[in-house]
C-alpha cells in the first residue's frame, strides 16, 4: 500500500461550505450571473474540464485526491470491463464529470442532499449526454447519503466504485457503503478530523473509528491508519475484508483519503493488526501485536509510552 502526501439505488433519481475565499492563480475564473438557477455561478477549471462551483463547497487544493480516484476508476474499468460509480456526495459534480469523462464510467449516480445544487450538478453533467432508460449515463438525486446507500443495497444496484468524499470524521457510511458495493469494488474513503488524527480528540476517534488517539509526531500517518482501522473493522463485522490501495494526505483541511478494495470472507489472521507504541521519553516508536500487548515497554526503560491500536501495519510510503 502507498502513502501520497504533499489529500443498489432507486429508480428515482452535501452539505454546503463558503466557497474558498482565496483564488487559485493556476486555474481560470470568472463569474457570470445565472438567473436560470436563481445562483451565481463561478466558472473553473481542473485537468482541461469547464464547471461552475455555484455556491457549493469547492477547494482546488483538492484536485490530486479527485486526480487519484479518477485515476483508479479508469483502472477498474480496463481491468473489468465496465465501471458504475457512485458519487455519495458529489457537490457540485466536477468529481461526477470526471469519473465520466476521464474514466469512462458507464453509470454514474450524482447525489448530494442539498437540492439548491441541482441546476449546478446538472448544468456540469451535461457535457456527458445523459440517454434514456438502460443506456442512461447519469442521474442526479438529492437524499442523504445514508439513505441512497441503502436504497441501492435493498434494491440489489450494486456500484463498481463508491466515493465519499464527507467532512470530518463521519463514519455513519461505512456500512451501508460497503453493503451497495460489488465485491472486489473500490471504497474511496474521506477523513477531515486534524483534531482526532493529531491526538486532542481521542473519545471522538474513539466513537467513530474505535481507535484512542493521542498526541504523536506522526499524526498523518495516524490518521490515514485511523480511518482504514475503522474501514477494516466494519467489514469484518459484515463478513468482508478490505484490502487497501493507495491513501493520500494533503495539509489542507487537512485532508486524509484511502482507496479499498471490498471482498467477500473475513481474514482469520491478525497480522494487520496490532498497537503502535510512542514513547515521550526518547521518542521512539514501536508496533505490537495482540500477544504482546502485556509486555510494552521501551529500551530505554521510560515507562511513559502510549499506545494506540491501528490496522494496517504494512502501511508503505513511496
């Protein structure tokens, strides 16, 4: 696995932040005023694609972490053949429009539970020509995520790649994500919580991802582990296993992002999991498994060490 640093539906067809209020010199701007909408719309650009961002949230800081799960959808489609993908919560369908016009994807369900976007989702998507019945490419809807998700599980319409691209440290999805996924899809996971990741929020980690952070000097990677840790141990609960691709860290926000692969059967060994030992002393951190849980100690005979459980051991940088 790899660290980046530098971040079944129904028939019928997120939550808004202040726009960033800094301009990006490398990417175009202006804005028009579009009363169709009844909104003022402010026209960007990313990897070559015209959008209008309305007054949805938008960072341009956040285009590597879209770059990344458009780059791994192409992959899952030339890999399998076909690709549907579901935008949980999409904004203002930029990351919708790439997944169709980069990655190809067959299918692409655009939600977001805010329908003041619905003219900006639209008016994005319309690049992609939309078709009618089976063939149709696209859909916009405007439910909760949670609710979409598991109107897509009861009803068997199952997505390829699901991308939650949510605010905080909000784990309310996993489960119903991981229900409305096809086995062997992808799970593009979003994790904004600093607070919980750098150690100043351990019962809050603790609530959503069971895993009591405290203070260490590699918080970034903590986190990243953190939000597999969580993944990891929903699935199991569901009688799947994940396997983690690539995760992604950006300072703004900040901005922790991993891609699973979701699989049927549970893994019976406990190789991937374990506690990391941080010793405020002379600073030295180790990894222990379960059996060593009652012999922690540090070589320099401090016994001011945390620890903390996390997933994912064979966590890699490149």
């Amino acid at each position: 696995m790899s660290i980046l640093t530098p971040k079944a539906l129904s028939p019928s067809p997120c939550l808004g932040k202040p726009r960033n209020p800094i301009p990006n010199p490398k990417f175009r701007s202006f804005k028009p005023h579009v009363t169709q909408f009844h909104c003022t719309c402010e026209r960007q650009t990313e990897r070559g694609i015209e959008f209008d961002t309305g007054e949805s949230f938008f960072r341009h800081e956040s285009a590597t972490g879209r770059d990344l799960g458009v780059l791994a959808a192409a992959l899952y489609r030339q890999s399998k053949g076909s690709l549907r993908v579901l935008d949980a919560m999409c904004g203002c369908g930029i990351r919708s429009c790439r997944y169709l016009l980069e990655a190809k994807a067959d299918f692409v369900l655009a939600n977001d539970a805010n329908d003041e976007y619905r003219g900006i989702i639209v008016g994005n998507l319309k690049k992609v020509e939309r078709g009618f019945g089976d063939t149709r490419r696209w859909v916009v809807s405007h439910f909760d995520a949670n609710r979409v998700l598991t109107e897509c599980y009861l009803q068997r319409d199952f997505f390829d790649l699901i991308d939650i691209d949510s605010f905080g440290s909000d784990s309310l999805f996993l489960r119903s994500a991981m229900s409305a996924l096809r086995l062997n899809g992808l799970l593009y996971l979003t994790s904004t919580d600093g607070y919980s990741s750098g150690g100043h929020r351990p019962h809050c980690s603790l609530a959503a991802y069971g895993a009591y952070i405290r203070p260490m000097p590699c918080s970034n990677e903590i986190g990243l582990r953190m939000l597999i840790g969580g993944a990891v141990r929903e699935a199991s609960l569901l009688g799947y296993h994940v396997t983690p691709l690539f995760s992604y860290y950006s300072y703004h926000g900040p901005v922790f992002r991993v891609m699973l692969q979701v699989n049927r059967g549970k893994e019976h060994e406990n190789r991937h999991y374990g506690f990391i030992s941080y010793c405020s002393q002379c600073g030295n951190t180790r990894s222990f498994s379960w059996e060593e849980l009652g012999q922690i100690s540090c070589s320099c005979s401090s016994n001011k060490s945390l620890v903390l459980w996390m997933a994912a051991q064979n966590l890699k940088h490149c």
